[in-house]
C-alpha cells in the first residue's frame, strides 16, 4: 500500500486530462487487474473540460508579475484592469457590507479550512463575488511559504469571472488599508473549453447475490504539488481493501465494488455522470458508498455520514466493535463523490483525515505543498483497517440491516459545496 502511494506521488499532481491522471489511471488498472477474482472495466465519462495556456496577475501599479493559479474552470480575461476589493476572510456579512463597492471590482477572500463545521466553501465566496457584480476574484492561502492555493471554480462551461488563488504574500499587496484609494491589479487569463473524456476505473468482486458494497476514491488532483494527502491516500488505500478482501468476497451475500473516480476535483462530475447514465435498476444494486477521500496527513478519522442517521449510528457501533472508534458527523457535506451517492438515496459515507484540526498538515491541501512527505505509513494502516471493518461488515450484513441504513429523518441541506 506505501509502495502505491508512493508511485501515485510519483506521476505529479493528476489533473484530470493531464498525461498525469492518464498514468496513474494505468497505473491503477494494472495493479487492480492482478487483484483475484476482480472484473476490471473503463467505464467512459464525458465532462466539461477545459485547459489554461496563460495566467497572469499583475500589481497595475508597479507592473509586478504574481505568482498565481487559475482556479480550474475559470472564466476567461483579456488584460482585465480593475481595483481589488480586500473582503477579509470574504463572510457572507463582509460581501453585504461592502454590498455597494463590489459591482465592477476584483475582490479578494482569504481560504478557509475546508474540514471543519462552520467553514465557508471558496465557491460560495466566488458566487457572492459574480452574484454582486464583481469583474474579477483572489482567493488567498493564508499560510505564508506555501504558495497559491487551487480549487475548482465550478464554472463546468457556463458564464463566469475570472478567478485565480494567490498566497498570502501576493494578497499582502492587495489588503485593506485606510487609504481612499484602492490597489489594482490587471488579470490575463487564456483558457479554452472543450469536451472531455476520462475514465471512471470499475473493479468488481462478485458475492452471491446481485448487489453491490461500493468502496470509491478519487484518483484525479491539482498540477501542483502531488495530491497526495488529497487523494493518493485514498486510491492507496482502497486498492489495499480490495486486495485484502479479495478472496474473501464471493461467499458473501453481496459483492464488492471498488470504484476509482476521475473529474472529482471539477465540481464532483465524473462520478455525477458516471451515476446519471446508469439505469435505476444498476444504481438501485448499490446499497452503500464508503468513499475514501485523504485518509491521510493526520491521525485519527472522521466519517461524514451525509444525514443518514441510521449509517451514522452503524458506523459508529461498527467501528467501535472493530476496536477501532471513529468519529461521526452527521450533516450532509457536498465535498466529495459520496455526495453524489447520498443525493440518490443511497446511504454514503466519506472516511476522512484532519476533520476539525485545522493546525494539521491537511491545512495544507489544494496548494503545492500537498506532497508524500505529509503523510505517515501509519494513517495509511489505520486507514485500512476502518475501511476493511466498514467494507466486510456491510458486506455480511443481513438485506434487512443494511437496507435501514438508508433511512433520514429528512432531506439534508448541504452545509458544503465540493471541494
Ligand atoms: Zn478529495
């Protein structure tokens, strides 16, 4: 499982298009094919895709060239001159008191730490920013040293403003001062839109019965940095399950699934799609997702149950029984591929690391700095075990348990929009 991780590192960032996701993709299919028993298939995914020839940001004033990423999707801009709007950490009360200078501006917003209850998702600030008239958007790591933060824009081909991350040393620049006049900052953006494909990686491993325990991880990440917290960990980890299990599933009542997701780092599309184009009867054959979303950069786990008050309570007793105690929490949190199981009623669970530890090195996710050196081969073993005592026992669970599993009280709002 660390020789995976490490050869996952290995290819560089894996975005999702690049000839980095292509590799690791390869990469997984070979090491799944010599799984026992596994039926491996490519199932194809088109998505909205779209590549970047140029980002530049410039301080108008000084004409000094910034360190900067577009955020993946990002609207387009051609020598784009604007005043930057400094909205601190970029609350929804800081959009609404600043509500009259917005229209016509760049703002800036600081990124928050995406694994805590409370935090505000950097695609909510940029649909504040667009909502309110802004021309243009800075989102800010707060970190010093680490470098410009990524994410999605969320755009997947619509209208758009331009949007890129910084660091903190390019906001430093552009932040709140008691001076009338405001900084500016000119934005050249060049990216294309474009049709994408990719593949979703399918490994089953038939029980008895028609029906199926889905264990995912998304495989795809950001050009920086190797995505290795987010999410190397969890590909590391669920091919480590399915070779565990592997010869353990065919007596069961049900098999196993092991579903490794590109294009999550868009907005969650590939599995969306990949969802969206299966007949009911296929997905309704899907009694639960367990979805392994950076399992590693600090120790201990929390599952996020996705509302299902039921699945909270099962994996919390599952966990404990195993000698393993995790954490839960309940709310629906939009920020991965269980997501989208759990909007299809199918009971979804996303095991992850750091959850309300903000000082932990997974504050580091989204930049360069995601790198293997994070990691402890020891988050990985602890990893496994939870998924392996989640996965074997939903696998041996009789229809009646696990079908309860899918009871919510009502429908949950999400507190989170994907990451
Ligand atoms: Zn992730």
């Amino acid at each position: 499982m660390w020789a995976d991780f490490q050869s996952l590192c290995d290819g560089g960032g894996r975005l999702a298009g690049s000839a980095s996701e292509a590799a690791a993709l390869a990469f997984a299919r070979q090491r799944l094919a010599v799984v026992p028993n596994a039926k491996v298939r490519d199932d194809s995914v088109e998505y909205p895709g779209w590549r970047c020839r140029t980002a530049q940001l410039t301080n108008a004033m000084t004409g000094l060239s910034l360190q900067c990423t577009p955020l993946l999707g990002t609207a387009s801009a051609v020598g784009l001159v604007a005043e930057v709007l400094d909205l601190g950490l970029g609350r929804t009360e800081d959009f609404e008191g600043h509500a009259n200078r917005i229209r016509g501006r760049i703002v800036m917003v600081r990124h928050e730490y995406p694994f805590a209850a409370g935090h505000v998702h950097r695609r909510v600030k940029l649909g504040l920013a667009e909502q309110m008239g802004a021309v243009g958007f800075l989102i800010a790591h707060p970190e010093p040293g680490v470098g410009a933060v990524s994410g999605s824009s969320g755009r997947n081909g619509g209208t758009g403003i331009p949007a890129l991350g910084i660091g903190v040393e390019v906001a430093k620049m552009f932040q709140r001062s008691p001076d009338v006049t405001l900084p500016a900052a000119r934005i050249v953006i060049d990216g294309d839109d474009h049709p994408a494909r990719t593949h979703m990686l399918i490994a089953d491993l038939p029980g008895r019965g028609p029906n199926w325990v889905v264990v995912s991880a998304h495989i795809d990440g950001h050009s920086h940095g190797e995505s290795a917290m987010d999410n190397a960990t969890g590909v590391a980890v669920a091919l480590g399950l399915a070779r565990l299990l592997a010869a353990h599933v065919s007596g069961c009542p049900r098999g196993l699934r092991v579903c490794l997701f590109s294009a999550e780092e868009w907005g969650l599309i590939g599995s969306r799609i990949w969802l969206e184009q299966m007949d009911t009867a296929a997905r309704r054959s899907m009694l639960i997702n367990i979805n392994l979303d950076t399992v590693g950069g600090a120790l201990g786990l929390t599952a996020l149950t996705s509302g299902f008050e039921r699945l909270d309570t099962w994996v919390k007793d599952t966990a404990a029984r195993a000698g393993l105690p995790i954490a839960t929490h309940l709310p629906l949190m939009a920020n991965s591929d269980h997501a989208n199981f759990a909007a299809r009623g199918i009971p979804a669970v996303r095991l992850l690391a750091g959850f309300n530890a903000p000082n932990s090195n997974l504050r580091l996710l989204l930049t360069a700095a995601d790198t293997r050196d994070k990691v402890r081969p020891e988050e990985l073993d602890h990893a496994l075990r939870v998924a392996t005592a989640l996965t074997w026992q939903a696998l041996v669970a009789d229809d009646a348990t696990l079908s309860s599993l899918a009871a919510r009280r009502s429908t949950p709002t999400s507190q989170t929009a994907p990451i």
